[in-house]
DNA sequence: AATTGTAGTTACCTGTTAGTAACCAGAATA
DNA sequence: TATTCTGGTTACTAACAGGTAACTACAATT
C-alpha cells in the first residue's frame, strides 16, 4: 500500500503522501481515534475492510509509528491498539478533511427537505 | 482511483475519503497549488507520473470540482488547469499534512549534525 | 470429545492500477 | 515536404491490491 518511490522523495510532502496517502490508513486511523480498540471491532466497523488487508494496514501503521498495538499473552489472544502521539496529532487534519467536504460537497442526490 | 463503496456511504468523512484518498490526487492539488499550470508543465513537475494517469486524474478532479479546465482553440493545444474554489480550500489541509510530517516523521537517516 | 472465542495467516483467484511506447490532429516553421 | 509543437488516446502488458474461505493455536466451557 505505502509507495516506496514516494517515501524515498527528498520533498516531506511527497513522504507523507507516500505513507498516508490512500483510503485505508486515514479511514482505521479516524474510526480509532482517541479509543483503544481491539482486532475484532476495528474488523466490525472500519466499512468495507476485509480481514486480510486489515491486518496489514495495522502492521504498516505500527511501522510508521502511528499506531501503538499491545498484544496480552493470553488465550483466545487479545490485541489492543490505540494512535501514538503521532497518529493523535493526525486526528485533527482528518477532523478538517471531514469539515472541507460537508461545505463543499457537491449534493448527489439533490434532496428534497421537510424543512422549508 | 475513486472508490465508490466508500463514495456511496451515508458519512461524510467516507466519502470524502472515497474521491481524496489516494496518492495522485493530493500530489496534483498540492503542485498546482494557487497557479494556473498547462498539461505539459504537470506531466513535467508532478514526481513519478505518467501521461496516463495523469490524465485520468485531472479528470476525476474535474469532475468532483476540485478542479477547472480551460481549453483554448489552437493548435498546437493550450490547456489551463487551476484549482476551484474547492480545490483552494483543500490547500492548507495539505499544507497541514506537510507540517505534521515534518514534525513527526522518523529520520529515515540517522542524520549527522554539524550545528552542535 | 466437541465447541467456542480471538487474532491472525495462507492459498488461490480476480480486478484494478500503472508503465511503456506508438499514434493522432493540424497549423506553423524550416 | 518534413519536422515541431501540445494535449491527449490507445493497445498491450506487468504489477499490485483485494476478496473469499479455510486454517491455526490453545485454554475454557459444554
């Protein structure tokens, strides 16, 4: 998912997009959050995640230091992950994407409103 | 490139995600920036593209109206891209992505220091 | 002895994205 | 007459992402 070309840049930007610039981290990113969540509800919630691309999506998290994952050594295993200080200081930006697109979103559908 | 399970979704953030959420389009935004830029210039200035897909991609903003395209009549072609009042409003997400990089990103290279 | 629960992993197969190189129009220029 | 210039398009191919379903470990419960 992460594109080598654009890591390797020497523009910060180019970086950043290579690592975070796709659906996937910002979406389990968002859906975390402040929380603490296990395996088993990010595959619940995150729309449209399978399993399989789950798992390495929170593995590439990890290694970019965005997400810190806290294994128990117990049976059934349990996993928790939360955002490190890094993946905290992203919330915001995503909180301003959302923002961006509810203003300038244009309507699919155009609605029709009840409410005068 | 647009994802339309993640742009069909009832959440604004979702869909956000479903038409920003990949690599080129936040790179077209941010090198085009607040200038008016030809189709040659881009291909030309934008790391790593190819013809191909940079022409599927200005498509796709100017459908979602991140973007204008203006095509003068002559030959040999002139094509103007800018960004739309929405597209400028992307620009200082971006620019806030750049600065939670350089702010958090781990030195690839553990850089030497000559400053003290 | 069989089932449940969790967090994955694996194999197999399909669909999408991307790269490359050749090609186009049509006026202006050499 | 051949070449140049620009903004694409097209065909072919390689690489990658993603879906599905089956499988693992091992303790606790039925």
């Amino acid at each position: 998912m992460r594109d080598d070309r654009f890591c390797q840049s020497n523009c910060p930007f180019t970086r950043a997009i290579g690592t975070i610039g796709n659906k996937w981290e910002p979406m389990i990113i968002n859906v975390i959050g402040t929380r603490t969540m296990r395996f088993g509800q990010l595959d619940a919630i995150v729309p449209h995640i399978s399993r399989k691309v789950l798992t390495g999506q929170l593995k590439e998290l990890e290694e970019v230091g965005l997400l810190e994952r806290l294994a128990y050594k117990e049976i059934p295993p349990k996993v928790d992950y939360k955002l490190s200080e890094k993946g905290l200081a992203f919330l915001p930006i995503l909180e301003a994407i959302n923002e961006w697109n509810i203003k300038y979103e244009v309507a699919v559908m155009p609605e029709e409103t009840d409410l005068g």
